[in-house]
C-alpha cells in the first residue's frame, strides 16, 4: 500500500503541475462558473486541477495510513 500511495500522490503532483501550465483561467464576468481555456480556445471546467488535487491528498492519506499499520503492526 505504500509503493501505491506514493504513486498516486507523484500522479497526482504530476496532474497539479499539467493543469497549471496547461490549462489558463477564463474570467467571464457574465457566467458565475469557473471555467478555464486550453491553448486552442477551447473552454473547459477546472477538473484537471482538481482531480490533481484530489489524487494527491488521497495518495498522501494512503501513505500516513500505510505507516501507522506498520508501527502497529510492529507493536
């Protein structure tokens, strides 16, 4: 569960990294919602950014879960 949880949270930093430089944000005064624009104009939602930040945050919990069984374990 370790190797797992330290690849999800590098997956997930990776992802981080990808929307930053990737994707760019729309500001529309009109709409309410978030949105960002890709390099071609395209408008999309912000997911890319938070789905980083979701697998990091679920990798990071993964790994102090990890460590806290094997001091148990241990124990």
């Amino acid at each position: 569960m370790k190797r797992v949880s330290i690849a999800l949270t590098i997956i997930g930093i990776i992802l981080i990294f990808v929307a930053i430089y990737y994707f760019r944000p729309a500001l529309n005064v009109v709409d309410s919602d978030p949105m960002t624009v890709n390099p071609q104009g395209i408008r999309t939602t912000e997911w890319p950014l938070f789905i980083g930040i979701l697998t990091t945050f679920v990798g990071i919990c993964f790994y102090f879960i990890s460590v806290a069984d094997e001091k148990k374990a241990k124990k």
